[in-house]
C-alpha cells in the first residue's frame, strides 16, 4: 500500500489514515494515485481548518456566526474563511470523485463494473 506523503497536515493525514486503506483493498489506490489522493486530503485538512476557525469566530459573534467580519472601515463583508473553506469543500468533492467516495462516483464506478462499455465494433469480426 502507497505511504502517506510527509508533507500532510494533521488533519490531511488523519483523513489519508481514513480513507486509504479501503480505497486500496478496492483496487482504487496504487503508487500513481498517491498526488491526486494527497491532494484531496490535504483540501480536507484545509476545509477542516477553516471550519474549526470559523467556529471559533461564531462563539463570539452571535448576528453573523462568523460568516461575516468588519473592514477597517466598520464595513461588513464574507469572512475570508468562508471563502476558504467553500473553495478546499469544492477541491475535495472534485478530488474525491476520482476515488468513488461520493454517492455519483460510487454509482459511475458500480456501472462501470456491471455493464462495460461497448464499441460499435463489437461482434464485428
């Protein structure tokens, strides 16, 4: 089974711990999926970053929760977290996909597994 690059997070490598083994016993994870599957884990890390920092926003803020903050100028805009973490929840699901964690890819790869594809030049000999 591939190892876990050194370079993930705490939380990114917690995730490759979850997740690599039953992606390799289903045949989804060899040495060359190791960077698309970092990726993903270190876009969870990310996510769960500004997750976990939003929420501790959120404590002290009972209008906005932490979705919202003052400029310098008192005006209020989206916390840059949010941002944060919309962007590495969309990288996830989009590396996900890739391995079949999510419903849609699981449902692809089950068709894919019961009905392969058929050239049209099947049966032509």
């Amino acid at each position: 089974m591939p190892q876990a690059p050194e370079f993930l997070t705490t939380e990114a490598r917690a995730e490759w711990d979850r997740v690599s083994a039953q992606l390799f016993h289903m045949g989804l994870l060899t040495d060359a999926d190791v960077s698309p599957l970092a990726a993903y884990c270190q876009a969870y890390g990310r996510w769960m970053t500004a997750e976990r920092a939003i929420a501790a926003m959120a404590a002290n803020d009972q209008l906005t929760r932490g979705l919202m903050i003052k400029t310098t100028n008192g005006n209020a805009v989206q916390n840059p977290l949010v941002g944060t973490s919309n962007k590495a929840a969309s990288d996830m699901v989009r590396f996900a996909g890739e391995f079949g964690p999510t419903p849609v890819a699981r449902a692809r790869l089950a068709v894919s597994a019961v009905a392969p594809h058929k050239s049209k030049f099947d049966g032509l000999v």
